[in-house]
C-alpha cells in the first residue's frame, strides 16, 4: 500500500516571492523581467525527486515552501 502524494498549496505565489526577493529586486527592470521570463513555478509532492546525487542538473530551484534534501 502507498501513500498518496500530497501537494501544498503555496502561501505566496512566485511574483510575490521575487519581490520580497533582495536579489530580484537589485536587479534591474530589464533584468528582472529577462528572469520572470525564463521563470515557472511547480509544485512537488512529499517525497517526489527533482534528481539524484550526482546528476548534473541545468536549472536552479527555488522553495516558496518546504524544504529540499
């Protein structure tokens, strides 16, 4: 038997997270609409793997909430 994955909703969405953000808001305007650009939001689940130890990975994670091991 598994347990179902649960998925918390965010207190703040990632637009409100950049601009409480001291490194997003020193950048400027045209700075900072080239990285909300390339920017998305996902939710993970308890449990769930963004990689293993050791892979390489070709993107940088930020945690509106919760925690990564």
């Amino acid at each position: 038997m598994t347990r179902p994955m649960q998925v918390a909703t965010p207190s703040l969405t990632l637009d409100e997270m950049l601009a409480q953000s001291p490194w997003f808001t020193s950048l400027d305007e045209s700075a900072q609409r080239k990285v909300r650009a390339d920017a998305s939001e996902r939710a993970v689940a308890m449990g769930q793997l963004l990689g293993r130890h050791g892979d390489r990975q070709h993107v940088w994670f930020g945690v509106l909430e919760g925690l990564i091991k």
